[in-house]
C-alpha cells in the first residue's frame, strides 16, 4: 500500500496520513509493504505544473509495477 500526502494540503493535515501509516503498520499482519510518500511542495491537488504532476504520476504507476512484480 502506497499512501501519498501534501505537506501544503490545506484540507488534510500531512499528520493524517502519517498517523494512518503507523496504524496500518502496527496493525499488519503480512509482509506486503506499507510506505508513506510525503510530497514537500505539493496542495491538495497533488502537485502543479505539468511536469511535477506527470513525475508524481509516475511514482505511483511505477509503485503499482512493482507490487505486480513488472521490473523493467
């Protein structure tokens, strides 16, 4: 599980998302990985500008080929 959070979020704290990682990891019982990606400069939104939304786009569709075991 990928959880992704906005220190600039204006309408969810970054500390939620932190606070929901350690809960899940202290919950878990398997060994699929639980990891937090705090993005410094982004809102709400995700981040803005063209090309800091496709890189954060890109993380998470490289997270998602990972977990499916796809590498290169």
């Amino acid at each position: 599980m990928l959880i992704q959070v906005s220190l600039n979020d204006t309408q969810v704290g970054f500390w939620e998302g932190t606070k929901f990682v350690a809960r899940l990891r202290e919950l878990k019982t398997g060994s699929n990985p639980v990891l937090l990606a705090v993005d410094m400069g982004a809102g709400h939104g995700g981040s803005s500008g063209r090309y800091d939304a496709m890189r954060e786009l890109a993380f998470s569709q490289a997270f998602e080929l990972w977990q499916m075991g796809i590498s290169h």
